[in-house]
C-alpha cells in the first residue's frame, strides 16, 4: 500500500514493492505552489513518523512530467524531480526520536501533560525554552496571496506593493528567494515547522530546521538605528508582565513576507510571545515598514510543545539549477483554455465548504462576482477561477471540481492537490 503525504511542496511515496526491489523510498519533489512554506522544507515531524530509522540522504535522480500534474493543471506545465531516499538503517536511539523530555509533566497513562501550568526560570519569568511545533492559523496551500495576511487591509498596501504581489501571483511566485535556498529572514516568524528555544536571562536564541538561527538580546540594549542590512536581522527582547515583547529591525528587503507581500528594509518588526499553559503558546507579530504599507498589520499564531522527540534538520540544497527552468505558465494561462458556463449553472456553486486538509481544518468559501467564480480558502483573499469544464474550475495554483447533486446543485467540492484530492462538504 501506498503511503502519500503531501510535506510543504513534497509528495512522498513509500512503497512497498518499490522498497523491497530497490531498498530505497521515492521522494517525489514538485513545484506546487507553496510560497508560505518554501523549496527545500518539509515537515520533518511528520517525516520522522513515516521514515523512522533511516537517514535522508537525497539524491536526485532524473526529470520528468507528472501525468497527474498536467491532469490537474492543464493550462500549466510543472516541474517534477524524482528524489531517491536511501533506506540505511541506523539504530533508532541515535536519533533520541523517542527518548522523553526531562521535567515534563505527565497524566497518569506516563503522556505529556500540555495543560499542566506553564514552567518559570529561576528569576520567575516565564520558561519559553523548548521545542514547539509552530501552527498556523489558515494552513492554506497554494499561489502567492491565497494566505490571508492577518489583519492587512488592500487599501493600506501602496501600490507599488500592490502590483508586486500581482506579479508574483501571476507567475506563482518563481521569484521567491527561498527557491533558491535562501534564508526567509522575517517570514520565519509567521511559518510553520518545528523550532527550538534556547533561554537564559542575557539571550534568548532561536534555532529553525533550516540551520538558521535567530539571537534575541536581553541586557537591555536598544535597537541601532541605522543597523547594516542582514536575511535574519536584529533583534532585543523585554518581559512586559507573562509576555515576551521581541523587536526586531536591520531586515534586507530581498525577502518575502506572507502571502508573497514584499518589505522594504525600513521594516520594524514586533513579537509577542506568552506561553499560556505548559505546553501551548500565543505569538502574535506585527509587521510596521512605512514604505509598502500605510499602517502597522499583525497576524497571529500559535504553538505547540513537541515532547518527547528531536528537531532534525531540513536543509535546501543549493544548487545552480533547481529545475526552475522547466516551471512555466502563468494564472492567466488558466483563461486561455476556459471554456463557456452558464451564470445559473455558476450559481448552484456558490457556497461555504468545509473539511479538513491534513491535520488542519479547511474553509474554501465560493462566490460569484460578473460571471466569474472566486476561491477563498480559510478567509483569504478572493482568487478568481476558470472553468476548464462545467465542473472542473483552476487558476490559483490549486484545482477544483464541483460534485452535483440530480438538480444540479453542488453538495461537494474537491480541491486538487499533487497529493490527490481532499473533499469538502457544502455547509451552506
């Protein structure tokens, strides 16, 4: 039986008869529209669930185009890389995947107690070291600005900014630094993944799968005002009360925020972080750059301790050539083969659905506007969508058939994604 995950842009395949011919997994590497999480990172948690006790050493292999792919955007071209995973077997234990967190609370079956009150340091303040898988609010998959960006109004992005994410859009956002394994400088603050908090009274240090790293002063210091341009930037930290307030400045403006929003380096950011319980944290961040938009905007996040394993690394191969010459089309392509539906047929599609992508809960809300569809996924911005026939709609990185009932009326919308197609019910 096949085992199929879809990890950030990845789509791995463990099987058996694969594995028994070849004692390898294929990993297959494809360039679905994941500008929120990046080219090269993957969720290594659930990757430690799937491969437990073998190395991931990647080889790639050969090019090719997915039949599925082109299925499932028709109007686009996708890149494909196969990946060999090597099965070598290592001893579980070197990988402390499974050895218990000291000082951890537990219920009376020996399992973490994440409810248990949040721990404190010697001098009182809160404990925020640990390893927390980071959660996301919308988990929404798929082109530059499907992803709501918190509290971020259009009409407070200056234009400028504004046609800047129309063009990523267009391209689905080829352009991203961290296709080029870059590091993602401000937007580690709104990403998911696994990272570990290291706190002593002087610093407080953050380390991200990717091997980067942030430093978080605690002495007192202020931020400089006129700080030389770095990817990770600068940052201070002060406790006002159970929160801990991170500043940070002296970003370069060759990253991306969420969404594909752009920054300039006149971009100041704030952090909050409270630690609720023992096992769950609040983070809020707030984005404030006078040059690309006319007011501060926050987006909000959560995390979650991961007890009782390990954070492995996720590292993006460097390479001259990622394959991003074999990625091409445009959303607009997506309109170039539309075919004509009725406006009444259009209609009986609009609607609220619910259901659940991966572990995360999914709104994908339809609407009509002039004769065309719009997709929002999770109360992100509204993306238009072609008809490619009278039930099968794409143009936003993602693809989406409608299942009808004998009147016509949409009970079920299927969204395509390279790991196959999740299933939402209408609720309304």
């Amino acid at each position: 039986m096949a085992l199929k995950h879809d990890l950030n842009r990845y789509t791995l395949y463990d099987t058996a008869a694969l594995a028994r011919s070849l004692g390898s997994f294929v990993l297959t590497e494809t360039m679905e529209r994941r500008p929120d999480i990046g080219f090269g990172g993957f969720d290594s948690a659930l990757f430690r669930r799937s491969f437990i006790g073998f190395h991931r050493i990647a080889v790639r292999q050969s090019l090719m185009y997915s039949r599925r792919l082109r299925e499932v955007f028709r109007p686009m071209k996708i890149f494909t890389a196969v990946i060999i995973l090597t099965a070598l077997a290592t001893p579980l234990g070197a990988q402390w995947l499974q050895r218990p967190t000291p000082g951890v609370p537990r219920t009376a079956d020996g399992k973490p107690n994440l409810t248990a009150p949040a721990p404190r340091t010697a001098d009182g303040k809160p404990d925020l070291a640990g390893l927390w898988q980071m959660i996301s609010p919308d988990g929404a998959v798929g082109n530059v600005s499907l992803r709501k960006p918190g509290d971020l109004q259009p009409a407070d992005v200056q234009p400028w900014a504004q046609a800047l994410v129309r063009q990523r859009a267009e391209n689905f956002g080829i352009d991203n630094p961290r296709y080029k394994c870059l590091p993602d400088g401000p937007n580690y603050s709104t990403g998911q993944g696994m990272k570990k908090i290291l706190q002593t009274p002087a610093m407080i240090v953050i380390l991200q799968e990717d091997l980067t790293y942030r430093q978080i002063h605690m002495d007192g210091r202020a931020l400089e005002t006129d700080p030389n341009p770095t990817w990770m930037g600068y940052s201070v930290g002060h406790w006002e009360g159970d929160t801990l307030v991170v500043e940070s400045n002296g970003y370069n403006d060759r990253t991306w925020l969420l969404g594909g929003y752009p920054h300039t380096e006149a971009l100041r950011m704030t952090e909050r972080f409270r630690r609720t319980d023992f096992g769950h944290m609040e983070i809020a961040v707030a984005f404030n750059d006078p040059k690309a938009y006319n007011k501060a905007w926050t987006f909000k996040l959560s995390a979650r301790l991961a007890a009782d394993t390990e954070m492995m690394e996720a590292v993006c191969n460097e390479r001259p050539d990622n394959g991003q010459e074999h990625w091409i089309g445009r959303t607009s392509d997506a309109q170039k083969s539309a075919v004509n539906v009725a406006p009444e047929v259009l209609a009986k599609y609009a609607g609220v659905y619910k259901g659940i992508y991966g572990r995360n809960p999914r709104t994908v809300e339809v609407t009509l506007s002039g004769g065309t569809l719009f997709i929002s996924v999770n109360g992100g911005p509204k993306q238009p969508i072609a008809p490619q026939s009278e039930t099968k709609f794409s143009g936003t990185g993602l693809s989406y058939e409608f299942i009808r009932d004998d009147r016509g009326i949409a009970t079920h919308v299927l969204e395509g994604h390279i790991s196959g197609d999740y299933k939402f019910e209408r609720q309304k």
